[in-house]
C-alpha cells in the first residue's frame, strides 16, 4: 500500500540550517506486516525559510536519515 506522508525535517548547508516540511511516499507491503516500510520520492515543501536559500549544496535530515541534494534555480534536486 502507497500513501503520502510528511515529515519535519532541516536543511543544511552553504551555510545555512533551515526547519522545513518534506513530502513522501510511504510503502508498505500488505502481505507482511512485520516488514518496515520504504520512504521514496522525497520532495521539500516550500516555505518562507527554504525559498531564500541560495543554490548550491545541501543534506536534509528527515526520517533519521541524511539525504542529500543540491539547490538550483530554487528547485531541490535529489542525489543519490
């Protein structure tokens, strides 16, 4: 099963530390309910905060995890 969840999470990076909310996909498969779920297609809300960062390089903490991605032309771009 696929649904959308949201997450509190900060970017970091070119010298900035910014709260933001970021949006993904949960999956879980419905024939084991011990397995744990997958997160994918992580995607940065916009706010106030996150569209005055400048371009350049960035991780964001979400989900105990570290992802990083680079900021051009106001767009997150994921790397994997």
């Amino acid at each position: 099963m696929k649904e959308t969840v949201v997450f509190h999470g900060t970017v970091v990076g070119e010298g900035h530390r910014v709260d933001c909310k970021v949006r993904a996909t949960k999956t879980t498969i419905d024939l084991d309910p011990d397995a744990p779920p997958e997160f994918s297609d992580y995607q940065i809300m916009d706010s106030a905060a996150t569209v005055r960062l400048p371009d350049g390089d960035y991780q964001v903490l979400v989900n105990a995890e570290k992802l990083r991605c680079k900021l051009n032309r106001g767009r997150f771009l994921w790397r994997l």
